[in-house]
C-alpha cells in the first residue's frame, strides 16, 4: 500500500472528482520537489485503476489493500493499464540518469494508447517529472496525447516548476497544487522511511527538510546539523584566519564526501534565509544578495561541474562577509 500523509486538501479534491463522475483527463499535480507528489500520483494511478476493476468495492479514501490483483501487479511493474515515464539510467553509467525523458519515451506511449485496456475501462499514465520532458520534441509529442486521449484515460503530470511548462499542456490539465507537510507529518514519513534512523537525527531531518520528506531522506546519514554548524558558525563569527573556510573546503571536497558536498550545496542558501530573519535596512539588502549570490553559484556548480574545494571556499566566503558590517573577511 503507497501510503500519503498529509495533502488532505488535494487528495479530497481528487477523490470527488474520481467519485463524482467529473474526472478530468489529465492532472497537473504542482508543488516544490519533495514534498509527496510522486507518491500521491502512485496511489492515485492505483486507486483508479483498483477502483475501475470492481466498482464501488474498496473502502471510502485513496489506499487500496496489498493484496488486490492491481496493488500486486503494480508493485511488480506489471501492470497492464499503467505507464510511468521517467528519466532512464544512462546507458554508459547506470549510476546516473539521462538528462530528461526523451521522445522516443513519449511516442513509445503510441501502441500503448492505441489498444483498449486490458483489465477495465481505465488506462493511467503518470509522468515523474514532467518539468524534465525533453524540449521541445518530448513536450509536443505529450500535447498530442493531451489533446486527444484515447476514452477512459488519465494522465498524472508531476511538476516542481509548472510554470516551465508548456502552456497548452498546463492548459490541458487540471491543477493540483501540493504543500509543505506540517512536522508531524513529517515525522511519521521519516519513521516510516527511516526506521533504522536514531530519533534525534530524525528530529534534525525534520527541521532540515523543511516539509519535504523526499529532500529529508536524500539527507539522512549526512550529518547535515555539522554542516549547518560550521556555516551558520562563519556566519556568525566570521573567518578572519581563513582556517573555518579552508577545512570546510578540503573535507568537502574529498571524493567520498560527494554527497555532503551535494548537500551543502542545498544549504548555504538556507542558512543564509534563515540569517535574514534578525536583519534591516542595508544588512538585510546584503543579505538577500548573498542568497542570491549563492543560490546562482550553488546552481552552476551542479550544471558546470566545478571544482569542489573552490565552490565551497567561495561559497563560505559569501557567508563570512555577512558576519562584519563592512563586508569584508
């Protein structure tokens, strides 16, 4: 069973669509990264698909039972009626993903929407993510099914940034929006997904992931409080010596320290939000300038592979400047 927390605004709204004889062909399901909108789409595509099998034979909600025949084939990836496209392992490093969902991916939708269903009049197609559609080839051949979707189809479109869409195709869908979970919420997903985790580390995710469960998991194990730490200690203190800046750097750039050095990079602009909270006038102005700053440079390290240590070591030194009146080191 795929089981959502949270989302009772977006999941009741769908569920009186499903239910009401109103629902629409296709679903923009909208909200930043992480925060449980690939795993509503799971279950909404089951509870359709579950739902059109045996009409009016699962109890009132989103959840299906384990053991139904759609739950069991989806969980193995067999299902007949369902589609989920997402960006495939590259073919050279299965490690990594290809840059986006290609046309080819799309189009191979063709035979799949040419026949009828195979266990119901419901067929379901969930795209994670639709913001990383190849352009402009793979977003045109999706409009195309958008336009005219063979009877008793529903596309489940998942996107971070809707407003990077395509037009036509957000005007194609109805708009689902998605918040933040509330740290109760949160937690429950963390002790669920995370049942190993101490509960001090899980109560540091909670507050570090900022009401996406997703982000927060991708940070367990990272000791992300140390990181937070040392930032938020430059920051505050400055680093006139340089010696905070340089070991920050060189423990972050080391080749088993990748996936904290991907997470600090999440977070120095965080940090440096949070430092805005106290501040007016001409500091807060400096603030928001290094927000900006960072948030760009944290960016294009990711985009342009830069080098580790000396992204960090800029990185913080933004940091540093907000810790003295003249911006200065």
């Amino acid at each position: 069973m795929t089981v959502v927390r949270g989302h009772r605004a977006a999941i009741d709204a769908f569920l009186a669509a499903s239910t009401g004889g109103a629902l629409h062909h296709a679903w923009l399901l909208a909200g930043p990264q992480g925060i449980g909108k690939a795993t509503f789409a799971q279950a909404a595509a089951l509870r359709l698909l579950a739902d059109a099998m045996a009409p009016g034979t699962l109890p009132a909600g989103l959840d299906v039972p384990d053991g139904h025949p759609a739950a069991r084939l989806a969980a193995a990836g067999s299902h007949p009626d369902l589609r989920v496209l997402r960006r495939l392992a590259k073919k050279d490093k299965e490690d990594e993903l290809a840059r986006s969902i290609t046309v080819d991916q799309v189009r191979s939708l063709g035979p799949f929407l040419g026949t009828m269903p195979s266990l119901s009049p419901r067929r379901v197609i969930v795209i994670d993510a639709a913001d990383d559609l190849e352009r402009p080839g793979a977003s045109n051949a999706l409009l195309k099914s958008l336009e005219e979707p063979p009877a008793g189809t529903v596309f489940l479109l998942v996107s971070h940034a809707p407003g990077r869409l395509l037009p036509t195709i957000r005007s194609r869908c109805r708009l689902l929006r998605f918040e933040p979970l509330g740290d109760d919420d949160m937690a429950a997903v963390l002790a669920r997904a995370l049942p190993d985790t101490d509960a001090n580390e899980r109560a540091t995710l909670v507050q570090i992931g900022e009401g996406a469960p997703g982000r927060a998991i991708g940070y367990a194990g990272l000791d992300l409080g140390a990181i937070d730490g040392a930032v938020e200690a430059i920051g505050r203190d400055g680093d006139p010596e340089l010696t905070r800046r340089m070991a920050l750097a060189r423990a972050l750039s080391l080749k088993a320290a990748q996936p904290r050095y991907e997470a600090f990079l999440d977070r120095v602009p965080t940090v440096i939000a949070r430092m805005t909270a106290l501040r007016v006038g001409a500091d807060l102005r400096a603030a928001l300038d290094a927000y900006d700053e960072a948030r760009g440079i944290a960016a294009a390290a990711r985009s342009l592979s830069l080098d580790a240590q000396g992204t960090v070591y800029e990185l913080t030194g933004i940091v540093a400047r907000l810790a003295s009146r003249d911006g200065g080191r």
